[in-house]
C-alpha cells in the first residue's frame, strides 16, 4: 500500500534531512522494517534509545538499547539528557537527546523508533519531525505478531495490545501511515519519505 501522506509538518527551508519518527503498536513490526532498510542502506542513523526493560536473549547494550537502572533513568530524566521519554507498558524508554542533535547538525538522516507518548512530545519539541505510524494489515494479524514473537510474557501481551488500541485510534495525528504488509515495500516507502533514495 501507498503512502498516506497528511503533511501536516513544517517542512525544513533547505535540503537538511528531517528528523523522522516511527511509531506504532507493540508488534506491528517497526523493528523489522527498520533492520530491512539498514542494511541496504546503513547511512540512515537510528537513534539507540535508553530503557529499564530487561534485555531479550540477543539484544545487547549500546546496540539495541542502553539497558540502564530506575535510578539510572531517573538522573537521564533529571539533567534533561533525554529528548523524550515514556512509560510503556510497565518499563521506562527515553531518546538520548545529544545523539540525535549531533547527527542532525552533520546532516545525517535520523530515525526514531518509539511510542505514541514519545512522538507527541518530539512533534511539540522539534516541529519540523516527520511523523510516520506503521499500522498493522488488521488487528488479528497484529495480535498474531506480538504472540508469534514468544518474546513477552501473556500478562505483558495484554497490557501491550492495551496500549496497541489507544495507539491506533492517534494515528490521524501523524502525518502519514504505512501499512506493514510487506517489509520491503514498507523499508522502501520510508526511504522515500527520508529523502533517502
Ligand atoms: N510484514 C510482516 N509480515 C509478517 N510478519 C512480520 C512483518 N513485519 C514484522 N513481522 C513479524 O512481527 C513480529 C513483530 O515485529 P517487530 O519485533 O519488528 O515489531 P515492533 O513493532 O518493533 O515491536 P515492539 O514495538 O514491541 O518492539 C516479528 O516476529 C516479525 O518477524
Ligand atoms: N517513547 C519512547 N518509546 C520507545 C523508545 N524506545 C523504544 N520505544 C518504544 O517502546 C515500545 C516497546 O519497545 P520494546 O523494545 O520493549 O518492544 C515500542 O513501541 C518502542 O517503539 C524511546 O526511546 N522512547
């Protein structure tokens, strides 16, 4: 499916790569989709957000999060560090702020990945951020992702697919939505938007 495109952002006044923010629900694969398009095209910086959630078997510090303390993320929070920050289904995340302003500043295109309460508070932050929602073909096949994954627990799905409802009903507030049929199709409709390709 196409790009839904709202336009609702200001747009920068030169050729600056816009700051980009991907959010949807738990599952629908923003991860996935993410992965595709970087390795193909690796010079698209993403934003390696901070979080008291454990690590799954895999992940690792400094690459897919910085795993931190309560007490760790209450002083990220406390000296300003992070750009926005969210309680998400019982864990802390936030997006490290100077990361994603140094790479701006060097023109680099830059991606964040995170909730519907983070992406609020970039669109009051930083106006010019392009907004983009990734929604799921329908809400089975949502439910089947999230539960196929085997990574939360029954009591975590709940609360996430909980958070999923409120999650969809905000996605007019974004300025476009993909639809996740096809992870490359997906990957190659956000590089277009990135002024990628
Ligand atoms: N287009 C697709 N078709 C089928 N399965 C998909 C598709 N995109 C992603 N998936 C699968 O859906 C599951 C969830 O994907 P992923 O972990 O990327 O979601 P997410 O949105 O990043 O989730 P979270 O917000 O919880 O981190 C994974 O098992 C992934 O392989
Ligand atoms: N507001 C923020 N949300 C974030 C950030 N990093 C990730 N996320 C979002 O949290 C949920 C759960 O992630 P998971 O890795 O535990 O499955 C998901 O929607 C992420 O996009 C962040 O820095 N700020």
């Amino acid at each position: 499916m196409a790009a839904t495109p709202r336009g609702t952002s200001p747009v920068p006044p030169d050729d600056r790569p816009r700051l980009t923010v991907l959010s949807g629900p738990s599952g629908v694969g923003k991860s996935t989709v993410v992965a595709h398009m970087r390795k193909e095209h690796p010079e698209v910086w993403l934003s390696v957000s901070a979080t008291t959630r454990m690590p799954r078997p895999g992940e690792q510090h400094g690459v897919h999060y910085f795993f931190v303390t309560d007490e760790e993320m209450d002083k990220l929070i406390a000296n300003g560090e992070l750009l926005e920050w969210a309680e998400f289904a019982g864990n802390r995340y936030g997006t490290p702020r100077a990361a994603v302003l140094e790479h701006l500043e060097a023109g680099v295109p830059v991606l964040l990945e995170i909730d519907l309460q983070g992406a609020r508070q970039v669109r009051e932050s930083m106006a010019e951020a392009q907004l983009v929602f990734l929604a799921p073909p329908s809400w089975e096949e949502l439910v089947r992702r999230l539960t196929g994954r085997g990574t939360e627990s029954p009591e975590v799905i709940e609360r996430r697919l909980a958070a999923a409802r409120t999650e969809l009903a905000a996605e007019p507030e974004f300025d476009t939505t993909l639809v996740n049929t096809s992870v490359e199709a997906v990957a190659r409709e956000l590089l277009a938007l990135m002024n990628v390709v």
